[in-house]
C-alpha cells in the first residue's frame, strides 16, 4: 500500500479480530518501524515488548477490563518508555513514544491488520500490571499498547475536518 493510501485508511479498531495468527515476520516488520522513528537527541527511549503467546494476551486482556479487542487480539505490541533525561533536565520518551506509535500504527495497517492505540485507558496500576505480566523492569514505564489482528468487521477513518478548517499558509486562520 502507498504511503499516502496507508495513512488515509489507518482507523482505530476497537471490535473482535478473527482468529487468525500472524507471522512473527510481520510483527518484526511492524516493531522495526517503530524503531525506526525519530526519537529527541536519538536517546532512543522506547523498547518494545511483542506479546503472541495467547496466554499472556488474556492476561494482558483481563487487566484492561476484558476490552474485546485485547481479548481476541492474536498479538500485542506494548511500548516500554526509558525516562531518562536526553537533553539538560528534558526527557523526550512521550514524543519518542508517539513517533513509533504512529509509524507502526501505519505498518499494521499497510500490512493489512487493524489495531487501535490505547494509552489513557492502561496509565497508572494497569500498566503497572501489565509491566509485571512482561517482566518489565521497575525503572521502565508501559505507555502504549496496541492490540493487533485481521479485523472481523473492517471499519473506516473518522471523518476528517478539511485542510482548510486546520491548516493556513504563513497566519493562523487566513
């Protein structure tokens, strides 16, 4: 898929995956892009956890409230965030977060599955716990998770405000 064709078709899915497993090349392809995002001074904050092993999905699934889309998730990528300082006293781990994010949330759509970013929703004692399930050491943070699979009823992209409504050339709002 096209780079501009991905990123017009990338929605959230929050629904029930099929259960169909997905090669660990693919979820290498996916990590990979996330690595590959910028990260502030290059401190390259963010590691990656790939979770396929089905019972540490349901038990990843069971903290989240038993969300469908971790439940019948056929893998997991959760973001772990190194909160040292890069720059003076400034950490960049939240935009190196969200730079991978995005990156592989584009490579889990051009390759055709569907996830959907969840972060607010795991912040505090459940990404405690989920840290806990992976073994992720206590001066570490989980941030993002991104359940991932072939959707069951694919969706579509939120209607988008136009360029014109966000965008304007050398003043805002002219």
């Amino acid at each position: 898929m096209e780079l501009f064709e991905t990123i017009v078709k990338r929605y959230s899915y929050r629904g029930v995956f099929l259960d169909k497993k997905i090669p660990q090349a693919d979820l290498r392809k996916i990590v990979q892009a996330g690595i590959d995002a910028p990260t502030g001074c290059n401190a390259q904050s963010v590691s990656f956890v790939i979770v396929d092993d089905p019972s540490t999905i349901q038990a990843i699934a069971k903290e989240t409230g038993d969300k469908q889309v971790c439940k019948t998730a056929q893998a997991m990528i959760v973001c772990v965030c190194d909160k040292t300082l890069a720059y003076g006293n400034l950490s960049f781990f939240i935009e190196d977060c969200a730079a991978a994010t995005q990156n592989m949330l584009l490579a889990i759509t051009a390759l055709g599955y569907a996830t959907v970013w969840i972060d607010g929703a795991i912040r505090g004692t459940v990404a405690a716990k989920i840290a806990e399930i992976i073994s992720v050491p206590k001066d570490k943070e989980v941030r993002i998770l991104l359940p991932i699979g072939v959707p069951e009823t694919p969706g579509k992209p939120n209607v988008k405000k136009t360029f014109e409504q966000r965008a304007w050339f050398n003043r805002y709002g002219d």
